[in-house]
C-alpha cells in the first residue's frame, strides 16, 4: 500500500476547486479530480464533493454513477461533502430536480431568512463530531441559500448545529466514514484547514489496503 493518500474530488463542473485542492495537498495527499461519478470511487482512498453550484445541475452529473458512488460510500469508502456535497447527501432538493445519494434522510431547502445568501462567519453547536472537536473549529465560513432539513430519522446523522438569523440547520452530517459539512472548511481559517486535515488523516487509517 502506498503511503500517500490518493483522494478523489468529484467534479460536477462546480467552477474553481483551487482553495479546495490546496487545502487537501497540503494534508499531504494526491488529488486527482474526476468528472466520471463511477470513476471517482474507483482506485481512490477517498471522495471529496467540492461545494460550489447548484444542487439539479449536479445531481445530473451524479446520476450515470450515482448507484455505484452510493455502493461506494455505504461500503466503508471515507468522503467528506462541503456545501452542495453535504447536500447530495440527502435525498432530494427544492433547488431543483434530481436525486441525491439518499445517505441522509431528509430534503434540502432554502434558508428562511431576510439575509439570503448566508455569506460570512458563523458559529457551531452541539458539536459531536470527533474531527470537528479535534480541530478546535467552532466558527466556520458559509456561502450559501439551501440547508439540509433531515427527518426525524436523519437528525440521528447530524454532528453539529448552526443557525441563521433564528432558522437552525445541520452544519455538519457524518453516516458511517461519510461527513457532511454545510459550511466551506477549505475557507475557514487554520482550524478549518486542521478540520480537513484530520479528515485525511481519519481516512489514511481506515483505508483498505491495496
């Protein structure tokens, strides 16, 4: 087995994933970027689902593979979901049509607020994730309308809390090695960039070896 952690970053045609592809070389990682959903948990350690876009336009990428990457993760597979990745864990969107990868019960909706987007710093709570609380991150950077709205059944999955003027959303899912996380830790300061290294570090000791 190779020493060096291959991770996968899922492309849905999400616009720029430098930062993000920075940030998780400088966890000491490669990265291959993968337009194919079937390919990109294929020869992989883990999966990244890069957070910029929309949830129809992805969820249309997705489909051809979505049944494998599914299979995939269900089997043990590490990935980490930022934003619109955290998202396509659920199972479907008011954004628009298409299916999720139905990790997480529940549907995505739109913020009820004034101010929309949530573009800023905000706060976690009720944080129970082991990385999370590693990396010390407690305030992360948002850009984003939709949230995650779990059922009674995918609350279960939620690891962490936010809130935006009195609307309280998952900032954070984790089922199994597959976490969720609606803020952008890639923008979220030194903590946030120990949160993604953590993550890397959480899939070098679970993966299987080849």
């Amino acid at each position: 087995m190779t020493d060096v952690l291959r991770v996968t970053v899922f492309d849905y045609g999400a616009g720029n994933l430098h930062s993000l592809i920075k940030a998780i070389e400088a966890g000491g990682a490669t990265v291959r970027v993968e337009t194919d959903p079937a390919a990109a948990v294929r020869d992989t350690d883990a999966l990244v689902l890069p957070g910029v876009g929309a949830f129809a336009p992805a969820a249309e990428r997705l489909a051809p593979g979505r049944a494998a990457m599914r299979e995939a993760l269900l089997g043990g597979l590490p990935a980490l979901g930022i934003c619109l990745g955290m998202q396509l864990l659920f199972d479907a969107s008011d954004e628009g049509p298409g299916e999720g990868l139905c990790l997480v019960p529940g549907r995505v909706a739109k913020l009820t607020a004034e101010r929309v987007p949530q573009i800023g710093w905000n706060r976690l709570h009720e944080v129970r994730d082991p990385l999370l609380q590693a990396s010390g991150l407690d305030v992360a950077y948002y850009a984003n309308s939709y949230v995650g709205r779990p059922t009674a059944e995918g609350e279960a999955f939620v690891t962490a809390w936010s809130e935006h003027e009195g609307d309280r959303f998952p900032a954070a899912v984790r089922r199994a090695n597959v976490i969720g996380t609606q803020f952008h830790p890639e923008k979220s300061s030194a903590r946030g960039v120990a949160f993604v290294r953590a993550f890397l570090d959480f899939a070098s000791s679970v993966r299987t070896p080849v």
